[in-house]
C-alpha cells in the first residue's frame, strides 16, 4: 500500500473516530462517557480545565500502534487558545525513555493536527503523533507539550 492511501485512510479512521465521539456524549457532568470519550485522571482533568481550558477527551493507540491519537476537549475557548495555535509546535514524550514523538506532515495535507485560532467550547480536537517505532505502548506514561501547554502523566489507553 502505498504513503499517500495508507494516510488518507489514517486520517478517514481519524475523521470517523472525532465524528463519534462528538456531542453531549463526552461532556464531563455525564456519569457515562463512551470508551472513545475516556478521560485522564479527575485530578489532572480538573487542573488542565483550570489552566489551559481543556480536558483530556482520549489518549490511545491508532493505525496499527504506529500513531498515537490524542484527543481533547474545549471548555474555555479563550484559555484553550494556547493549545490550538498553528505556530505550536506539539511534542509527545514518553517519560520511560525520554522518546520525543512529533506531529507527521504531509506535503500536500499538513500536519495530521486539528490546529484552531480560535477554539469552540464543546469541540473535540485531535493531534496524532507518529509513533513508527512504536516506543509507546498501551499503558505508557507520556507528557504532551504543545507550544506553551504541557500535560504530564497521561496514561495511553
């Protein structure tokens, strides 16, 4: 198969799997919340709202393990604004080996990150991570740093 298919349909499954966790379905005063919706802890979910005006929607593997798709969701779209520049750069580290994943590019669709000026309250963003190596497992401890915005001890599902 080659590059440019295996990535559109990467971004299809992506596409797809933002479709479905939308809505209602993953607001966080509901007591049920879909396995695409998972949250990170209550006690770093609570900061990161606080903070940056986020909340951590999934963290989990994707495209056979070879990306790592994370997901959040927009609760203050005026302090989220850090976490969605297009001039951020946006890393993610694994904190067993220090192994720094960055965000694929392709010539002619970008960088595989929903990039946002100006958030939406309720929205649920995606940044993918390539992973080709596949240092991070299930059940890796990562920090995620985009531009200013960091979020360390998040647990991959």
């Amino acid at each position: 198969m080659n590059y440019h298919l295996s990535l559109t349909l990467v971004l299809g499954v992506a596409w797809l799997g933002t479709r479905l966790c939308a809505g209602d379905a993953c607001c966080p005063t509901t007591k049920e919340t879909p396995s695409c919706c998972a949250k990170a802890s209550t006690e770093a979910g609570a900061d990161l709202a606080e903070k940056w005006g986020i909340q951590v929607a999934s963290l989990r593997m994707t495209a056979g393990d070879r990306m790592v798709d994370f997901r959040y969701k927009v609760v203050d779209p005026t302090k989220a604004t850090v976490v969605g520049k297009r001039e951020s750069k946006a890393y993610l580290i694994d904190q067993n080996t220090g192994t720094k994943l960055q965000v694929p590019t392709s010539p002619k669709i970008g960088a595989l990150r929903a990039r946002a000026d100006k958030p939406i309250a309720g929205t649920i963003y995606t940044v993918l991570f390539g992973n080709a190596a596949r240092v991070v497992r299930p059940g890796s401890v990562v920090t995620i740093e985009i531009g200013e915005f960091r979020a360390a001890g998040l647990k991959v599902e």
